[in-house]
C-alpha cells in the first residue's frame, strides 16, 4: 500500500478477474448498445454515437441549439479523447459538438452531448461528462490543478450569466458564463459553485479535492 | 504433513484456481481495471504501459460522485501533468510516449464502485 498526499493508494490486482468479467459482459450485449438507446450505459461500451440532439438538451442549452457558440472543429486532441473514449462510452458525437468558448488557461472549449450526457471538452485533450438532468442542477463541472492554482469549468443551463466560485473562508470568485460555459481560475482551494438559476434558485454544487500538479518526468 | 505430493496438489490446484480466474495465459489488467469499491484512495493495479488515455467513472447510479484520473510515471511518485476531476466521468488524452500506471480515486466520502478506463 501507497500513500499519496489526501489519498490512500490501494492497488486493488483482484480487480482484474472482476474486470474481465465486467468486460466479458460489456460484449455481450454491446450489439444491443450500438442498436442506440435514449441514454447510453458507459459501462455497457461500446455506445452508438448520438445522431441528434436530444429534445432535453436543446430545451435547456442554447448552445446546443445554435442559439449559443458556434459550429465546432475540434483540434486533434480533443478528437482523439472522443474517438478513444467519450463516444464508445456515452455515444458523444464530434458531429453535433458546439464551440463555446475559450477559457481562462487559453484552451478551447466545446459542449458535446451524447446519449442522455452532456460533456464539456476542451482542445487539451480533457473531458468530462455526467448525464443531461445532472447537468442542468450545475454537476457539469470538473477541475485541474496547475502551478498557480486550479482550474474550474463547468456547463450551466439557460439563464445562468455568472457563476460565483467560493473557497475556505471569505474567498470567491466571480465569472461570467458564455454559450453555457464558464471557467474560472482560482489561487484558493475551492470548497463550492453557486449560480442563480432561471428558477431565482440559488444552486452551490461541492468541489471535490483535486490532485496535484505533476512533476517533470524522471531522469535516467 | 507436508509430503512433496501434498505440495504439488496444492500447486495444482493454486494453478487450477488462477486459470479459472484469469483464463489461460497472462490476463490483460486493461483498459478496464479499479472498478471495485473504494473510498478518498487512488486505485490501480501497478501495470506500465504508455497510456494515450485514462479515464474515471462512476456510473452505478444517478448518484454525482466527484472522480478523478491520473498517471503517474512508471515506478514512481511523480505524477504525469493534467489529472483531472469531475463528477462521474473525467478523462484525459496522453501522449503515449512514456510508461505510466494509470489510477483513479473519488472523494464522497462513501465507499463506492468506481471504474478506471485505460487505452494504450
């Protein structure tokens, strides 16, 4: 056993019996994913590609009905992560990807749904998806460290112009969402998200701990 | 007793066990492995490969669980730049040009069933 900073690193090799069990069974019935369904099952790889935008996406995400950001061609990287990835595991399709914005570290950022998820992806090559309901409450979101501080981003329904990001005692951020789209960078640890909704409903979704920045490869 | 048969039925029969668990030749621990439960630890199983993506999950319910992803370099402590985390599926492209072992980790606070998603 590991240990690595907050974390407890447990190596868990009798998981991979399990695994191939698990993947054993994703075959199975993989004919019955690529068949298409309203919501994809990751763990059900490989999942057809969403061939158009579902209703309850478009109802929410002006992004995602072209009212918002901008048809998408998305960089190589970002291609690759849906190819290897977010399309065999949610059905996310390179196709319907909408450009929404570029972020606070520069990088390019697309919004592409997928088979009852949405995802938010950037041009680095990084990805996150959660399904479309969970989207809507605000829990499209995720971070990343860098030597400075950390990175957030995250998808937010129609109605939402500015998101607060808030940290261990008074600290807080405000930024300004775009085609759906916010992201923030921050030199606090941030504990939350809060938004106002369209609803007048003020949303705080948790931040969880982030890793660390990594290090320069080992030498020799 | 301790007779040389008795320790070679229990070898056979160790070997007997290992081939039902992993199948005949040496198991292949990728591109899914973790998924087992876990609770604000990393999970991996040790393997270098040079992974062009790694990805964590947790799809078991409509749960939002916050997960990440990350590599670490072969043998080492030294974290690959761009871990990353979001609520129940994160993942990262990599240049593949390094060996690495890939792990995953969530922090709910609940044990949990989390899946790592690893590509070469």
């Amino acid at each position: 056993m590991r240990r690595h900073g907050i974390f407890t690193t447990r190596r868990a090799r009798s998981a991979i019996a399990i695994s191939l069990c698990a993947t054993a069974a994703g075959s199975a019935v993989a004919a019955a994913q690529l068949a298409g369904s309203d919501t994809a099952d990751p763990e059900q790889r490989p999942n057809a590609e969403l061939t158009a935008i579902q209703t309850a996406q478009s109802e929410d995400f002006a992004v995602l009905r072209g009212d918002a950001g901008s048809a998408a061609t998305l960089s190589p990287a970002a291609t690759a992560l849906l190819s290897r990835v977010l399309t065999g595991d949610v059905g996310a399709s390179a196709a319907l990807a909408r450009y929404a914005r570029t972020g606070v570290d520069g990088e390019a950022r697309y919004v592409v749904p997928g088979r009852g998820w949405i995802c938010l992806v950037s041009d680095a090559g990084r990805g996150g998806c959660n399904r479309t309901a969970a989207v809507v409450e605000g829990y499209g979101m995720g971070a990343y460290r860098t030597g400075a501080g950390t990175v957030l981003e995250g998808v937010v329904p129609d109605g939402v112009s500015a998101v607060e990001v808030v940290g261990d005692g008074a600290a807080s951020a405000q930024v300004s969402v775009q085609a759906n789209v916010w992201t923030a960078s921050v030199t606090f640890t941030p504990t939350a998200v809060r938004w106002i909704g369209a609803d007048a409903v003020v949303h705080e979704v948790p931040v969880g701990p982030v890793p660390a920045p990594g290090g320069p490869p080992p030498s020799g | 007793m301790d007779s040389i048969a008795h320790r070679a039925a229990v070898t056979a029969a160790s070997a007997l066990l290992a081939t039902l668990a992993f199948g005949a030749g040496p198991a292949p621990a990728f591109p899914t492995y973790c998924d087992v439960n876990i609770n604000t630890s990393w999970c991996g199983n040790g393997e270098n490969h040079a992974f062009v993506s790694n990805q964590a999950s947790y799809t078991t319910d409509s749960t939002n669980v916050w997960v990440c992803q990350r590599l670490l370099y072969a043998d080492t402590q030294t974290v690959v730049p761009n871990s990353n985390c979001n609520y129940n599926l994160t993942s990262q492209t990599y240049s593949g040009f390094f060996q690495s072992e890939a792990e995953v980790a969530q922090t709910s606070g609940v044990s949990r069933v989390i899946r790592g998603y690893a590509t070469t």
